[in-house]
C-alpha cells in the first residue's frame, strides 16, 4: 500500500532518496535511452509543425482577432515551456525514471491517479489521431478536387484510405526510437507544405482587396468560439505524452530534456508562427480552418503541398500513438525482432484494430476544429496545466517558498476553471455542428 491508500506494482512501492541512490528503470518492451536531444527536439518539432499547423489560422486567429490572437500564442508558447519543463524536472524523481505519464502521476498520488491519468492521456491520444487522420483525409481530398470536380472521391472514403495508410506505417514502425530518418523526413514534408502555404498566402494577401478582420457571429457564439480558442492555443503546443518522449533520450535525462524543450520552444515555434500569422492576414476572418483550402496558385504546387501535408500526419500520428503501443506490446511481452511472425502479426491486429476505431471515429464526425478544442478542454490542460503544476508542488514541497506554493496553487485554480469552461464550448460546437452536418459528412 502506498501512503494515499492505493497499491502499486513492487517496483513502484520501493522509495528512493533521488539524490543519493541509483536511479532504477521500469520495464519496457520498447528501447529507451538511446537518442540524442536534438532527435528527441525533431519529434517534439515534429508535432507542433504537423498539419495542424495549417487550420490555426482559422482556428486560433478568426476567432481571437489580431491583438488577443497574438498575445494568446506567445502566452501559450512561454506558459507551455514552462509546464513542459516543471514535466522533465521530475523524470527521475525519487530515485526511479518515470518513463511514463501515468507512472509518474500513480508515483506521487497513488493507484487511483494512475488510473486516472491513463484514461486522459488515452483520451488526449485518441483524439489527437482522430484528428491527424480527420487532416490526411482532407489532405487526400484537396489532391483530388484539384484535378477532378466530380464529387466522386468523398471526404469519408478519404478519410478511410488515411486510416489504412496511417496503419501500414504503424506496422512497419516498432517503436518511438526506429523512425530515426523518418523524422527527416517529417521535417522535409513540413517545410514543404508550411513554405507553400506561406508563400501562396503572401502571393493573395499583396493581391487582395482590404479584408474583413472582425471576429464572426453573434455575441454568444463569439463567447463560446473564443473559449474554444484558447484551448486550440495549449493543444498547438503540447504532446500530453512528455515523460514517454522524454524516456527515449540519452542521459543526463533532465538536461538533455530541457535541451530538448527549449528547440521546440525557440526554433520549433517559428515555422508556425509564420504561417498562422500570413495565412490569417491574407483572408482574414473567411480562412478555412485548413488553410490549403484558400489559397490560390499553380495546381502543382497546391498538389505537393497537399501530399506532403498528407505524408507527414502519418508519421506524426505514429508519435502520438506509440503510448498505447508501447502499452500493449510491454502488457503481453512483445520482444525480440520486429520482423518475427509473432510480433507482426501481433501489430497487424493490435495497431491495425486501434486505427480502425481512430477512423471510424473521424469519419463520422469529421469536424477537425470541434476536435482540437474539446482535445485541448478535456486532456491538454489537465495533463499538461494543471497535473504538471500539482506534482511539481507535492514532489518539491520541502523546497518551496511560500511564494513559490501560492504561484503553482493559482496555476492549478485558473487552468481547473479554463478546463471546464473550454469543454463546454467544445461540446457545444460539436453539438451545433452535428445538427448542421450528417454523420460521414462530405465537407
């Protein structure tokens, strides 16, 4: 029994003096402690300059106008690394490396908040493929309405063959640390559709008339959309699966984290900082909540941009899912080689199942924004604002100031309050949309 009542493994029951013993790792049927900060910086850049990156135009700016749009990202920006790293400083807290969110959170707290956080990082995870899937849909749809207007290929039926890509990919990929040249990759698909995106934008904006900035609908709707938008703005920023990024990389674990972090945080943020920022003053408040959709220029260029929006969500998705691999693969003791008959067939089912329900789930409810706020509302600001600010108060609370106690409390208080607050907007939009749209809506 721990001292909050709930049970742990006996691994976990050991309590360490972290500055005095070796520091023990938990088993894993995954590699960990094999790559360099920088790699672990490309896979944290990886998903703050995934596809998403091209719906914040219209789902961060439209709603939030210029001023509040701006102060609100680079808020966003500095409270994330500062949560982020509050995360990394406990990786090796108690003498144990918490290579795991849950671990960590069931370390401090006990059994039930290991459940407990599980479940909202298995929520975040799934919501957050859902969502990447929902992108490489509308990314293969883009292609083909470029080149045939015939309505045949609908957003569903691409929706399914993104899913079935995402899938062969996550059969193929073991483990967090075996994408290696596949984050150069992502990195390469990136630049491709983010510098096509912005130069296409630039191209309209010099060219258009004077736009409408003004945020849309009525004094309600506008309440509830700008709520929405503050929690787009903390999932643009957060993995909600930092201790499992952070179990890969090489020792010092800590330092090589924050390394890690302030790349993400400094050259990782720019790419999406531009793209966000023109896209939005080129069309103002009519940009698409996926921004290939606006703009105008050459079709080839819209293609590969299209592409390479589509390419890169399967490899980033595959970051976001391999929590719940690494999960099933360590419960039911995959190991050994990835090529074996047992550990791919393994895979096909597992990973292959997993991915269905992800693309059921985005085909029948394809609203891409409705998803990254209630995302953002019910998992990013519990995991990331709230249990970041928490844990770090009861692991340290020896060596806090009284000051320093009352600034995590207030933390904890305010983004409780964002929390509940954006998971009612979310639901709403949801809500209003559903009665808009049907079930497998062509968009």
């Amino acid at each position: 029994m721990d001292d909050h009542g709930g049970e742990l493994d006996p691994v976990s029951r050991k309590v360490h003096d972290e500055e005095h013993l070796g520091v023990e790792i938990p088993e894993t049927a995954h590699q960990i402690s094999s790559d360099s900060w920088f790699q672990v910086g490309f896979v944290l850049t990886t998903g703050i300059n995934s596809a998403y990156v091209l719906g914040y135009s219209g789902t961060i700016m439209v709603p939030l106008g210029w001023v509040f749009g701006i102060v609100g990202l680079i808020l966003a920006t500095a409270i994330s690394l500062y949560a982020n790293s509050l995360i990394a400083k406990l990786h090796e807290f108690g003498g144990k490396r918490h290579i795991r969110y849950r671990d960590l959170a069931g370390f401090i707290y006990g059994r039930k908040a290991y459940s407990l956080t599980w479940g909202l990082q298995y929520v975040n995870l799934f919501m957050i493929n859902t969502g990447y899937i929902i992108l490489a849909g509308q990314a293969l749809k883009a292609v083909y309405v470029l080149f045939s207007d015939d309505g045949a290929l609908k957003l569903p039926y691409c929706i399914a063959i993104a899913g079935f890509v995402c899938a062969l990919f996550a059969i193929g990929i073991p483990h967090l640390s075996a994408l290696r040249i596949w984050l150069g990759f992502s990195t390469f698909f990136s630049l491709v559709y983010i510098v096509a995106a912005f130069v296409l934008s630039l191209q309209d904006g010099i060219k258009a008339p004077k736009r409408d900035y003004s945020i849309p609908g009525k004094t309600t709707s506008k309440i509830f959309t700008t709520i929405g938008a503050a929690a787009n703005l903390v999932f643009a920023f957060n993995t909600g699966m930092l201790p499992e990024i952070q179990a890969t990389v090489r020792k010092p674990v800590v330092g090589n984290m924050l390394k890690a972090l302030y790349f993400q945080f400094s050259v990782g943020v720019l790419p999406m900082y531009a793209v966000t920022f023109v896209g939005y003053w080129a069309y103002g408040s009519s940009t698409s909540s996926y921004l290939l959709n606006s703009v105008n220029g050459p079709v080839w260029v819209k293609a590969v941009a299209n592409i390479s929006a589509f390419l890169q969500t399967v490899i980033a998705l595959h970051i976001f899912a391999s929590p719940m691999y690494e999960y099933v693969d360590t419960k039911y003791g995959i190991k050994g080689s990835a090529l074996s008959i047992r550990n791919l067939s393994f895979r096909i089912m597992v990973r292959g199942g997993y991915l269905t329900i992800n693309t059921l789930v985005a085909a029948l409810l394809p609203f891409l924004g409705d998803f990254m706020s209630l995302t953002g509302a019910i998992s990013t600001f519990p995991l990331t604002f709230i249990l970041a600010n928490h844990m770090y108060l009861v692991a340290k609370k020896n060596k806090l100031t009284s000051l320093q106690k009352l600034w995590h409390w207030i933390n904890v208080c305010f983004f409780g309050c964002m929390s509940v607050a954006a998971a009612i907007a979310a639901l709403r939009l949801i809500a209003v949309d559903s009665k808009t749209y049907h079930v497998f809506a062509d968009l």
